[in-house]
C-alpha cells in the first residue's frame, strides 16, 4: 500500500475529520482513507455497481454452483 503526505490542509478541516472520526469510533488515518476512497469512486456502493455490470456482461453461469458443489462433496463424505 502507499502513502501520501498532503501538507497545508487548514485547520477547520483537519478538525471536522476528527469529528467524523470520532463519530464513526475510527481514527482519523481511517477516516480520511475511507472519504479519499469514496471520493474517488471506489467506495463499496461503486464496487458493487461495476461487479453487477461485469456480471451482465458475463450472462448467467453455466455448471454447478460453489454452494452445490460443497453440498455434494459434503454429501459424498457422510456416505463414505
């Protein structure tokens, strides 16, 4: 992961992030990661959007889900 330095923020701002953070019970390191992120377009509202259109594009899946494919190797071990 990187990092940034970002210098000459002003105070009121550096404040109302301590707030926010405060009120999320987070520190303010975490808070700024979560508002730079969401700023940016890759909070998880925006992710589950772009996962959704992958998944139109894709069509529907063909075979067996993950889920029936662990029902059937779990079946296959209480009959062995």
């Amino acid at each position: 992961m990187g990092q940034i330095l970002i210098r000459n923020l002003d105070d009121s701002v550096i404040d109302a992030l301590k707030r926010r953070a405060a009120d999320h019970a987070i520190s303010a390191e975490e808070e700024a990661r979560r508002v730079l992120t969401f700023s940016v377009g890759l909070g998880r509202e925006d992710a589950v959007r772009r996962l959704n259109a992958v998944r139109a594009e894709l069509g529907p899946s063909r075979g067996p889900t993950s889920l029936e494919l662990l029902r059937e190797d779990r079946a296959r071990d209480d009959n062995a």
